[in-house]
C-alpha cells in the first residue's frame, strides 16, 4: 500500500496492519504515524483511544490518548524500528519494561512497555507543561538561581536512579526536562536507560545528543557510570543559564572533538552576568577526566545548594578518595 508523507507527500509503499503503522519517509526522513479508524470513530492502539498527535522525536511520534481500562490520559511513545533492527526493538522493550520500576516525584512515570502490531509503544505520565529546550527558546535564558534550585531537584531524580539501580540517563539535555504549569521539574525520556554493569560504549553506536554528551561516551571502549550523567547536566545547566550550549561550534564532528580534545568551557566568559561560584561548579560537573568531576549527584546538588543558600561551594578535593572507580 503506498502512503503520502504528512510533510512532503512523498509516496512511500508500506504495508500496515490492522492497527495501522509506522514508517520514516524516503524522502525527507519524517516519521509518520499512520492509524487505521475503528468502528466506535476514534483512531485506535492497542487498549489507547488517541486523542491527538502532539509531537515526536528522532525514532518516536508522541500522541496524547486515554487508557480504556482505566480511563486515564496518558502520554503514549510509539516507536519506529528499521526491520534489521530486531536485536535493538527486543532491547529497548526489556529497558523500558524495567523503567516501569522507577518512582520519583521529578521523573515522568513509565506506566507500561510493549509492543501492537510489531509497533513498540511505551505509556507515560501525561505531563502538562513544556520543555526546558522549549522555554528558554521562547524566553531566554532562566535566571541563574532559579536554574540552581532546578537543578537541586534533578540531581535528586538521576541519584534515585543511580543508587536504587544502578543505572543512568545517557541523554540528559535541555529537551528531556519538562516543566510543569504548576512549577515541577522533571527528567523524562528514560528509553536509553542503561545497566551500570552492561555500560560499554560502542562508538559507531553513540547515544545522546552531541553538545551534552560526556568525553567517556564518544570514547571507544570508554565505562560510564553516574559521572556521565553529572557531566551531561552540567552541560545542560550552562546551556541553561547562558541560552547556549558548550561546544557550540558548525558541525557535529567538531563539537564532538571539542569535547573529548579541550578542557570545558566557563560559562562566565560568554555570560559576564553568571557568578563565578557557578561557573566553577559548572566547570567541575563538566571536568572531561570523569575522576575531577563530582563523585556523586548527591555531593553535586550539595554544591548547588550552597550556591542557592548564598554560600560557596566547596567543589572537589582532587586527591580525595574517588569512591566511583
């Protein structure tokens, strides 16, 4: 059966189920959600009544729905797999069926993982808000202290994960924290959770987002541990602060180089107006030796909170006791 393109009408020959389907467009890579009409009226999947399409990512389209056993609005994540990518489908389903463990007050509830039709789906807390990446787009930068109080909240959320599983985000970034309208902070996009025991990175194979990457994550054979996560929210928080990421530099093999090749930017030089005590912690979250950086989320938002309460931070002591390696 051939289909249009929702954004070039290009015509794409793909064969759907009785659910309907999933396809990335031949010819300008747009993933199109297509979903076949029951007999009730409504656009069907699995046990969801879709209400709306209301975004999507690099391998996912994001529609609001409702869940008919419980009649609850839910975010519903449908992903689309290439058909070589068996081993990666049946990977990210075991990640994410784990993800439906993880409870914390500033992380998007997973609620279930599995697959309709072929077609891996993951239910989430139905969040109203908006984007971190977003915000600062429409609004500028946030304000430094209220970027440290934030922050204060998601070190708590990647300290949970750490030390109740062992594992860590890998793609922490302006665009996987939500703001709610009522004033929350959460870390959301938990898909490329990976087991802290299992963490060796395949460089032809990196995950994440290059301006918030840690140097370890695009170093052949490299072991990630939480430290990844501290560097990638660091990186995230100068982004935050400044309203642009470190590293900005034209092409993705540059900003990737940068990274593993030069020392940290300081944020205060780009934006005169940030204090000196928080560039300095940005600049030890985002050390490229994993040893100079914080060793734990919990010694980080300690730092963080002496910024907030009007104190200086104490930093890292470089010949302490390094408990992470």
């Amino acid at each position: 059966m051939k289909n249009e393109c929702q954004r070039c009408t290009h015509s794409n020959v793909v064969v759907l189920t009785n659910t309907g389907g999933i396809f990335r467009c031949e010819g300008c890579k747009f993933l199109n959600l297509v979903l076949i009409e029951r007999s009730d009226g409504n656009l069907g999947f699995g046990n969801f009544r879709i209400l709306e399409q209301v975004g999507q990512g690099a391998n996912a389209v994001v529609c609001r729905a409702e869940n008919i056993s419980n009649s609850t609005i839910r975010a519903l994540k449908i992903f689309y797999f290439a058909e070589n990518e068996i081993h990666a489908q049946r990977e990210f389903i075991r990640e994410s069926v784990l993800a439906t463990e993880i409870k914390h007050t500033n992380i998007v509830r997973t609620y279930s993982a599995g697959e309709v039709d072929g077609m891996p789906y993951i239910e989430l807390e139905y969040v109203d808000g908006v984007n971190v990446s977003s915000y600062i787009e429409d609004t500028g930068p946030i304000e430094q202290m209220e970027a440290m109080s934030m922050a204060s909240y998601i070190c708590d959320a990647l300290d949970y994960v750490w030390n109740s599983f062992l594992m860590i985000h890998r793609d922490i970034k302006p665009q996987n924290l939500l703001l709610t309208y009522d004033g929350e902070i959460k870390v959301c996009d938990f898909g490329m959770i990976t087991n802290h025991e299992a963490s060796l990175v395949d460089l032809g194979a990196v995950e994440g987002t290059p301006y918030y990457l840690s140097p370890e994550c695009i170093s052949e054979g490299a072991y990630l541990d939480s430290r990844s996560d501290i560097y990638s929210l660091g990186a995230t928080l100068y982004h935050i602060v400044s309203g642009v990421p470190p590293f900005d530099y034209d092409g993705l093999m540059k900003v990737v180089e940068a990274r593993v090749k030069e020392e940290p930017p300081n944020v205060c030089k780009i934006a005169p107006y940030i204090q000196k005590n928080i560039g300095d912690v940005l600049l030890t979250m985002m050390a490229k030796d994993p040893t100079d950086r914080y060793v734990t989320f919990s010694e980080c938002k300690a730092d963080i909170l002496r910024i907030v309460n009007g104190e200086d931070p104490i930093l890292v002591n470089k010949d302490r006791h390094k408990a992470n390696e």
